[in-house]
C-alpha cells in the first residue's frame, strides 16, 4: 500500500512536471566541462550558483535534470554524462597518508575511468549530433595523466569535495542533445538480465529491480541512503530465493524508480517534511494537491492561520465537511491525505507509520487533540500548544542532551492524528517531571495540559463519576464542584499563596517540601499544613487574614469526607489540575487589574 500511493504521487508529480520521467533525475552538479567538436577541452567551468543565506549569499551546486546515477557500494559503476572526477578524468582527489596508498587511489581512479569510457562509447557509438560526437571523442581520446596539467588548480580544488561535471559544446549540455536523451532512454528502459516476476506494486510482469534505490535526507539515517526495502543478507532471503535479493519482494524497476523518486521529493521538500524525535515525517495529498499540504503543515506547528478566524474554528469546519478557502487556496475535506513516519535503522529506513484518510478525518482528530489540551494559560502562552512543546514538558531541560524518548514523540503523533489513545510514557514522564522539578515549572501550562488531555481521552467512560468528568472538561477554575482530590489541590494553592503572603521573598514553599506527598497521601500532610497556615494568618494584615479564612473555611467545607488516605494516579492528576486553575486564578486577577 506504502510502494503503490507512492508510485502514484509519482504519475501525478510527473503530470505536473515536478518529477523526471525514469531514468532521469534531478542531479547536483558543481563543474562543466566546455568541448569543442573534436572532444578537446576548452575550458572546466565552475557553475555553481549564489543562493541567499541569511543575509549574505553562498555558493551552492546547480540542480540539473540528468541521468539517472547508479546505486554504487564498493564496486565501480560509472554514470553517464554526469558524474566525479575520478570517473570523468581518471583523477584521484582523496589525500593519501603514505605513498603507497597514492598508488592504489590512482590506480582506482583510472579503474574508473576506464568503465565510464567504456559506457560512454558503447552509448554514443553511431550517434552523429554534435555533442555526442565531441563526448565520444573526449573518451576515446582523453588520457588520465593529462589532469593535472589541464585542469585549473581553483577547479581541481572544488573537484575534490566530490562535485559532479557535466559537458557542454557548441553552448549546448550534453544530456540536453535530443538524440543523446533518445539514446540513453532506449538503453535505460532496454533488455535487463533481471529475473521477470509480477510485480507487487503494478501486479503486471516485469523485470523486477535487484536493488532498491537509496533515500537521502532522512534524519539520522546514512548520508549516502538508506533502503527502504533491501535484502543484503542470507538471514533476509525467503526459502528457496538464495541469493536472489529482490526476489523476495518482486517491485518491477519501473515501480522502483518511481516510488524511490516521489519519497525523495517528499524527503527532500521543507513543506512536506517535519522532523520530530527521530522520526521524518512526509505527508501528501491525492493529485499532488498543494493546498491540504501547506495547511497540514501549518497545522503541525500550530500557527494562526487566518486574521480572522483561529485554526481551531478552520479545523471545525473541515471536520463538518465544509471546503474552505485559506490563502486565496480552496481545502476539501473529502480530498485523500497521505502520512508516512520513517526511522532510521542501520543502513535501512524502518516505517513507523503510514496514515491514509480523508483530510476531514485527519482535521476532526486534530481539533479533537487541540480541544482535549485546552488551558487556560498567561496571556502571552499561546492558545494552541505544538507537539513539540508538550514533549518538551516531559524532559529535563537541564540535562545534556534534553530531547523527548523518540518512541514516545512517533506514539504521540499517531495517536494525535488517528484519534487513539495517548501514550502511557506520555503521562509517566510528565509525573516523573513534575515530582522532579520546584518552582512554578512544577505544574506549566504545558504540563497541565498535558495531564488533562491524557486522562480525558484514556480514563472517561460512559460509567465515570459525573464529578470526574466535570473537572476534567473544565478549561479553567471550576468553583463549583466538590471533587475531593480537585478540591485538595485548590486548597493546597491557597495555602502556598498565604505563606508566600505572610513571608515575602521566601525561598523555599510548601510546594516544594510538601506538594509531592500532599499529592499522593493527603491525610498525612494536609493537617500539617492547616497548622502552619495557622500561624501564617497572624502575621497578615486583618483584611488579607480575613479574604484567606473566607477561602480556607469554603474548601475545607467542600471536603466532606475529610482528607483521603490516599489519591490514585488519575486523582492525582486531578489534584494537580485543581492546584493549576487555583493559581492561574490568581494570576489572571492581577492582570485583569493591571488591565484596567
């Protein structure tokens, strides 16, 4: 299902003529090499061009639409028309530590010239445009001695961080020659030695590919490739299909192209790709549409996507199945939408997920995920908290490396997207966290929200307590309801904010001697803590004495059975919800006043 949506991304990206047809792809190239018609050098030009980098410029290689390169491991394959020097000159640009390894690197490099002549001669044999005449030439006639002499030393500079050449003559690229790209097509889509099976992917028979093309750009995989499909060893190989490689999975080189093309472009394109843990994610929609896309994207990093409206209220109206307009772009919720999460695994590319849906049923389990972690929060906290910032609540941000655990942030992605139920990690570290931590960061509005959605969506049932449920659907401070571990920890607000009160500038609250255990076993410490509070009162002012007995004396009469032996970790977290809303509150008070 994977290999087929994306070998159809393909047709549709070729259509649009954002994707070269097979055999071709899209090549960097750093150097040209001018001939004239007799295959002689002329010049060796450096085309790289000058792209904007801040607010300087820099140079970078040209993207240019080649042939296709070989999947190289340690053998020596040469490309056409388009590859480094050691293939093009015969040079070898390595630095060798001892003479001896001089000699065996040059040798390698005329090894490898001697292949691309080879294929270069074969190809072009009986082709009279000018330019495949002026490259057969050049490879009949070229000697790899001769580089260093004719090469420009700034070139041979440049060539030896691994650059591609291309020819040109009479002003025209060589892999541009009509009858040079007529050749090459009839050789790439000839006659192949492979074995002819049915395709998995077309279900038609065909030369299926040995070896699967190479991915770049995903995160933390190798920066040469990575496979996603790939039988390198016997342990890989079906019964029966030694030494067979694609056998076991027979995808014709067609489809393999494809699909290895369309996953590039995906990988490779900013706005269908996010990183997150270890994970690239790359998403795409029926017909290579671009509108769903750029929303999507938007949507992951939780901007405001309109002046006037949230994206909240946009994602309300896909998931009623209304099209919108955004940015002059027209989003219907009936269009299909693609996600697929990839990991690095060796020289391999592991599948986390792959997603596919309506647009409107990915809209309704995201405004489902931004409903279920609403909080009331500062006023400069925005109103939509991104993935990355919930995941950044549940680690030490003063640790070395202070990054989420990579199976908890792909577990929380899909269970954002498909509605399932949010990982138990996910609640685990965002405790372990809180008992950790002092000071306001104990309980953040990232961490609140955290706590409220998780035991929203994985504890209510149609059979839980109604006063559960109520304080789990309040966004802000509900005064009305009793629940006794929500009550406990609005009383355990009030009391930290009259000590803080009665002693100005203190540097350690009860929050962070006694917020844990009040948490876990009220009955132990809460007497304790009424006590203190006690000898608090005396020392403020007789109207704050009076406005702090007022609250103290409503929250102890809403506590009817007294305070619990013990609070479970779902009432836990209720506890700490009840002490956030308690104190945001306050802070909301003192900026409502400030306002005014």
């Amino acid at each position: 299902m994977i290999l087929q949506s994306l070998v159809t991304l393909y047709d549709d990206l070729v259509r649009k003529n954002l994707l070269a047809l097979p055999g071709w792809e899209a090549g960097k190239v750093t150097c040209c090499i001018e001939l004239d018609g007799n295959g002689q050098i002329l010049d060796v030009i450096d085309i790289q061009e000058e792209i904007p980098f801040g607010k300087k410029t820099k140079l970078t290689a040209q993207v240019m639409n080649v042939p296709a390169h070989v999947k190289r491991t340690v053998g020596i394959a040469a490309n056409f028309l388009c590859d480094n020097a050691s293939y093009i000159f015969g040079l070898s640009t390595k630095k060798a530590e001892t003479p001896q390894k001089a000699k065996e690197q040059q040798q390698r490099a005329k090894d490898c010239f001697s292949a691309c002549r080879q294929l270069h001669l074969n190809l072009l044999e009986g082709l009279h445009s000018p330019a495949a005449v002026a490259v057969r030439h050049y490879f009949r006639y070229w000697q790899p001695e001769q580089s260093k002499d004719r090469i420009p030393p700034a070139i041979l500079e440049l060539l030896a961080s691994g650059g591609n050449l291309v020819f040109r003559c009479n002003g025209v690229y060589a892999h541009e020659d009509p009858e040079i790209r007529e050749a090459w097509n009839t050789y790439y889509n000839g006659e192949s030695d492979a074995p002819v099976l049915p395709c998995l992917v077309t279900g038609k028979r065909a030369p299926i590919a040995i070896l699967h093309p190479a991915i770049k750009g995903v995160k933390d995989a190798s920066s040469v490739g990575a496979s996603l499909v790939s039988f390198n060893s016997p342990a890989f190989e079906s019964y029966g299909q030694d030494g067979g490689q694609g056998r076991n999975a027979p995808v014709s080189s067609k489809a393999a192209f494809a699909y290895g093309a369309a996953l590039q472009w995906l990988v490779s394109n900013p706005a269908h790709r996010v990183f997150l843990g270890d994970m690239t994610v790359v998403f795409w929609a029926e017909n290579a549409d671009e509108d769903p896309v750029d929303f999507f994207s938007c949507c992951l990093d939780s901007k405001d996507v309109l002046e006037e409206d949230t994206l909240r209220e946009i994602l309300r109206k896909l998931a009623d199945g209304q099209v919108i307009n955004w940015r002059n772009l027209s989003i219907s919720p009936s269009n299909h939408f693609y996600i697929l999460a990839l990991s690095p695994n060796a020289g391999r590319i592991s599948v986390r997920f792959f997603l596919q849906d309506h647009f409107g049923a990915f809209a309704s389990n995201l405004l489902r995920h931004y409903s279920e972690t609403e909080m009331v929060h500062a006023a400069w906290d925005k109103d939509i908290l991104p993935l990355w910032a919930l995941l950044k609540e549940t680690v030490n941000q003063k640790a070395t490396n202070p990054k989420a655990s990579p199976q908890m942030a792909g577990d929380m992605l899909h269970a954002i997207l498909t509605g399932q139920r949010y990982p138990a990690t996910l609640m685990n570290q965002t405790q372990i966290r809180i008992r950790a931590e002092t000071g306001d960061k104990k309980i953040s509005y990232g961490r609140a929200a955290i706590i409220k959605a998780y035991l929203t969506r994985n504890t209510l049932s149609p059979s839980s307590n109604p006063a559960y449920r109520e304080v789990l659907t309040s966004v802000k401070l509900n005064e009305k309801t009793d629940y006794s571990p929500y009550v406990l920890g609005r009383l355990f607000a009030v009391l930290e904010n009259l000590q803080e009160t009665a002693n100005p500038g203190i540097n350690a609250t009860i929050r962070d001697r006694y917020f844990n255990s009040a948490c876990a076993t009220p009955s132990v410490v809460f007497p304790r803590l009424i006590t203190l509070a006690q000898a608090h009162l005396k020392k403020v002012d007789t109207p704050i004495e009076i406005n702090f007995s007022k609250q103290l004396q409503t929250l102890m009469g809403m506590l009817h059975e007294g305070f619990p032996n013990r609070l479970n970790l779902q009432d836990q977290g209720i506890f700490q919800l009840g002490y956030y809303h308690e104190r945001q509150n306050r802070f909301t008070k003192k900026e409502e006043k400030q306002n005014v």
